[in-house]
C-alpha cells in the first residue's frame, strides 16, 4: 500500500498535490488518524464520574488544577499542560489581535458566518461530526450564538489569560470534541476508511484557519485595509487560542505567509462538497428567517438573505459557493458599492485621531448585543453532549 493510498477516501488528488507541495502533504496526512489524548482522557473520566465530573473540570479551569486536590491523574496532566504558557505566546499581541474582528464590526461577523463556518463545511469528511450532532441542522441559530459567543470572548482583551472567560470556554470546547469523538468512535455509522479519525489533529488545524486566515482574508476583500501588525497579532491570538484547544505544536500557525502555507496544502487534497455540506449551508443561509421569532425579525431576515447570498458568492468563490448550492443574486451588483463605503471609510479613520479605538468599542458593543439577543438570558455552558442526534 502507497502512502497516498492511506489517505482516507475523502481526499483527492493526493499524487499531484505531493508533486507540488512535497513531503508536507504526507505529513499532514498522518494526523488524520491522531486524536487529542489528554483531552481523550479527561472525557474518560468525565463519563465514568457522571454530572460531578464536568463541575469538577469546570472549577480546575477556573482556579487551577492545584486547588482541586480531588482531581483524578489525567485531570492534573490536561490541565497541567494547558497552564504551561509557551515560550512564544506574546499576550502583549494577543490581547491587541481581537481588535481587527471588532473594528470590523457587522461586516466582520458576516464573515464569520459566510465564509468561515461555510467553509467549515465543505470538507466532506470534516463535516461529518456535525452532521452527526443534528444541531446544525436542528437548532442551527442557537449554534451560531454559541459560536459567536465563543469568537467574541476569544478576541477580548484578557480573556485567553490563564483562568480568564475565553481561556475557560476554549477548554470546554476540546473537552466537547473529545466527547464526541468518543461517542463517533464507538458508533458503527462512523466510516474512518472513508472520514479519518473524528475531529482529529487534520481538521483541528484546519478549522483554526477558519477563525484565524479566513477572517482576515474575507475583511480584507470587502475593503478593510488591515496593518502588518493587525494581522501578525490577530493570528498570535488565534495561534495561543489553538495551542488551548489540543491543535499539536507542529500544526500551528502564527504569521500569514505559514497561514496560507497550510491552507494550500489542505484545499489541495480536500474532495469536493458533499450533500451534507450543501444541507447544513442551506440551514445556515436560511437560519434568520426560520429562527425568526416575531414576524418583524422574520421579514428583516427575508430582505437580507439575497444580500447574503451574494456575499457568500464572493467571499467563498463562484466555484465553491455553486457546488454548494448557494444562488447567486442581483446584490452582487451592490458588492463593489458597499467596498467603496469601507475604503473610504477606512482612509479616514486612519487619518482621525482616536477613530480606530472608537470602532473597536463600537464592535464589541455590536458582538456583546448580537450574543445578549441571542442567547434570550440564557447561559451558553459549552458542556459537553450526552447524545448525538444521528446516532440514536
């Protein structure tokens, strides 16, 4: 058997991008199969204490490790791992990183949503621990908040610190996908010859692009003008948040030029959009109006959805945005228009004293109120499922 042949069947041209790209395509390949063992083991654990074992994690990741003398070995060993702030970690940079999303305001978080998490399922294997929770699908606006919520706490100043509001959160998301990894491996639905091992080291790098590159790229192309400094500590944010997250040191980024490094290799073998990429973009393009919940909200949404099926033309691509099924729409015409508006916006704010700190407080206001509204006082506990709706 080649080491192309080991590939798992969602993967394409693997030959030609080894051609190109050299001996990084089959090194990426290997973390197909590699998982994320000390949050593996904590998941162990978690389910052999029941309710009490989530408490128990949730008060390691907000006082320490150390002030839980009843924390079981592997609890001590995840957590002692994750309080090891990396030699590289620069939170001088990574507290100033979010500012790029903020300033961007609501154009910025239609990024996140049509090009970052459309992204996030095109991968026809990537997808599939998705699709398997049915919560995409199911209560596709309540995901949205939470990643929102998850996105807007990452980039607040602070909040990546060692028991800070994002530090908490990113670790309660690895310890969610070591649940559901558990849960994916034990079922016979899962095809790993097909998939790869479920959210393994692969696709955690490659969704850490989503956040990170995908970002800057998309407010870029809808006229932002970005500085060096912007995107360097954008991307040590993100970089800090994937170490958190399990992402192995090997697949971190932390510069644009190694950003896109990655990407290339990863569209280069990736196989094109499945049927459920296409049913969970069309959940997300239709998540306003049928998450409507007055019959104004609903008619808002109505309106803007050909805007956003427009956008998503552009941000995603002609190709990638028809594979999808997303159609295209006379708004296009109005794209070149809104990039103008930003471009002039940006000249003068860089040429006004104190605008770009205004802007920056202006976005955080925006994302705090999309979050507060969406979530309806609710708490978003980011605790990992008990089931998944495709398994039972």
């Amino acid at each position: 058997m080649s080491e192309h042949s080991a590939f798992p069947s969602r993967f394409r041209n693997v030959a030609s991008a080894v051609s190109t790209y050299g001996e990084r395509v089959l090194t990426l390949g290997k973390y197909l199969d590699v998982s994320d063992p000390l949050a593996d083991d904590v998941a162990t654990e978690v389910e052999r204490m029941g309710a009490s074992g989530f408490a128990l994690f949730e008060r390691a990741a907000s006082i320490g490790v150390g002030r839980v003398p009843e924390a079981p070995a592997a609890f001590v060993r995840f957590f002692e791992a994750v309080e090891e702030v990396p030699s590289w970690a620069d939170f001088g940079a990574i507290d100033r990183g979010g500012a790029l999303l903020f300033r961007t305001h609501m154009l910025g978080g239609l990024v996140l949503a049509f090009r970052s998490i459309v992204l996030g399922y095109v991968s026809p294997g990537g997808n599939k621990p998705l699709v398997f929770s049915g919560r995409l699908q199911q209560d596709t606006v309540r995901r949205l908040i939470e990643t929102s919520k998850f996105v807007a706490t990452t980039c607040t100043p602070g909040s990546l610190h060692r028991f800070g509001e994002g530090y908490q959160i990113t670790l309660k998301v690895r310890l969610m996908h070591a649940k559901v990894r558990r849960m994916l491996l034990r079922s016979p639905k899962w095809k790993s010859d097909a998939w790869g091992l479920p959210i393994n080291q692969h696709d955690m790098a490659a969704t850490a692009l989503l956040f990170s590159l995908e970002v800057v790229d998309g407010v870029r192309s809808l006229g932002f003008i970005l500085s060096h400094d912007e995107i360097d500590a954008y991307l040590q944010l993100w970089k800090y948040s994937t170490y958190l997250m399990g992402v192995f040191p090997d697949l971190l980024v932390g510069c644009e030029r190694d950003a896109w490094r990655l990407r290339d290799v990863i569209e280069a073998t990736e196989g094109e959009p499945d049927d459920d990429a296409r049913a969970l973009t069309a959940a997300l393009v239709s998540a306003g109006v049928n998450g409507a919940r007055t019959e104004v909200e609903k008619k808002r949404a109505e309106r803007m959805m050909p805007f956003n099926r427009a956008l998503s033309h552009h941000l995603l691509g002609e190709t990638i945005a028809t594979q999808l099924g997303i159609e295209n729409t006379r708004f296009r015409y109005a794209l070149p228009v809104v990039k103008r508006a930003v471009v002039r916006a940006e000249r003068a704010r860089l040429r006004l004293p104190g605008a770009t700190g205004w802007a920056v407080e202006k976005g955080r206001a925006y994302w705090d109120q999309i979050v507060k509204l969406g979530l309806l006082g609710a708490q978003a506990t980011f605790a990992p499922p008990e089931s998944l709706a495709r398994l039972v």
